[in-house]
C-alpha cells in the first residue's frame, strides 16, 4: 500500500501522462449526467478521485478537478460516444471503489466510473482505495510515482 | 496483488429519499440522496 494522507494527492507518471488520485475522504453522493439520464454513485471516505492527463498538463489542474468533486461535488458530465469534443478534453475524471486505467476507451464519453482514459504507457493500472492509502496492481515499470500536496487560498483585495 | 474489476455496466435503481423527497437513479451499494446525503432512502 501506497499511504497517501487526506490532504495529499498521488502522482503516477510515465513519460508525459500522468494520474493524479487522491481519496475522497468523505462520503456524499456524486451524480454522473449522460445526455439523457442522470446517475448518482455513493462516494465512501476511502474511494479515490482520479484525474487522468494522456497527453500531460498542469498537476494543480488535475488537483482541482479533484477538489471540485471531492469537496464541491461537482457532476461529473459524460458525452455521447463519438462526441467532438471528446479530442478536446485534456484532463478525465473517474471516481469510485477501484479504477482501472485503459487506453482503449473514448475519453470523457463512458458513465462507468471503474474506467478511466489514459496513455498507452500507463494503460492497465488498477488502483484501489483503502484505509490510509491506495493500493496499486500492473504499474509499469519505469512510472514515477510521487505525492504532493496542493495550498490554495483566496484573498480578497481591499478597494 | 489482485484487485478485482466490477463489470456491470451502469444500470441503476430509482430511489427516494424519506428525508427530502428526493428522487433519483442510484447506482452501486448503500445510495444516498444526492440533495441532503441522507442515507434514509427507499426504492421507488
């Protein structure tokens, strides 16, 4: 097991692409909207939100995908397969239990949370939430793996 | 290590919630409602 503590994220890379997951630490019910339903999964405390970036990105982008649903909620929107603006997203969120990473789905179009799209290079890995961390099966070798923690505030300016 | 993969596909059951009246689609074990996060709910 991989300890990951509740204000930490993991970063698994290889090459450019990466994942980030982080637990959810707390239990709510997160909605999935299709085009034309609407699915809510209960969340636990030790699933993981993760983010995937085939292409590489921003790891305080990924991060705050995550916050937005861990801590906002935030649905997550699924587009219909074939969908054009599938090429445009650069980072895809999954959430649950176990999530498997596979480079052979369309990217932000399938409602099923234990999949997730992500690079050749780092298809294949399974990832599951447990107490004080993640367990990780079929990382390839060669992957980086790294934890970090994001600070953000807001200060409002004084007119 | 083994990690077992759920292979359902999403399917899911109406639910409403005793607490709110919330109605919705639930997938997977022990649904809450997804406008109060009370677990008191029932398969409609």
């Amino acid at each position: 097991m991989i300890p990951v503590l509740p204000d930490e994220f993991l970063h698994i890379s290889k090459g450019s692409s990466f994942l980030i997951i982080a637990q959810a630490n707390i239990r709510f019910a997160l909605c999935i909207e299709t085009s034309s339903e609407e699915f809510c999964q209960t969340i636990e405390p030790h699933d993981l939100i993760a983010v995937s970036a085939p292409e590489g990105g921003e790891p305080e982008a990924a991060a705050m995908l995550i916050e937005l649903v861990r801590r906002h909620h935030t649905p997550l929107i699924v587009l219909p397969g074939n969908h054009p603006g599938s090429r445009r997203l650069r980072y895809v969120v999954s959430a649950g239990p176990v999530i498997m990473t596979s480079c052979s789905i369309h990217r932000g179009t399938h409602p099923e949370q234990h999949l997730i799209c992500a690079s050749e290079a780092l298809s294949g890995v399974t990832m599951q939430g447990v107490q004080g961390g993640v367990l990780i099966d079929n990382l390839p070798s060669g992957a980086g793996l790294r934890r970090f923690r994001v600070h953000t505030s807001v200060e409002f300016i004084q007119n | 290590m083994d990690i077992d993969i759920p292979s359902e596909r999403v399917k899911g059951k109406e639910f409403r919630c005793k607490d709110c009246g919330e109605g919705f689609r639930g997938v997977g074990k022990n649904p809450i409602c997804p406008s109060c996060q009370s677990d008191n709910v029932a398969e409609a």
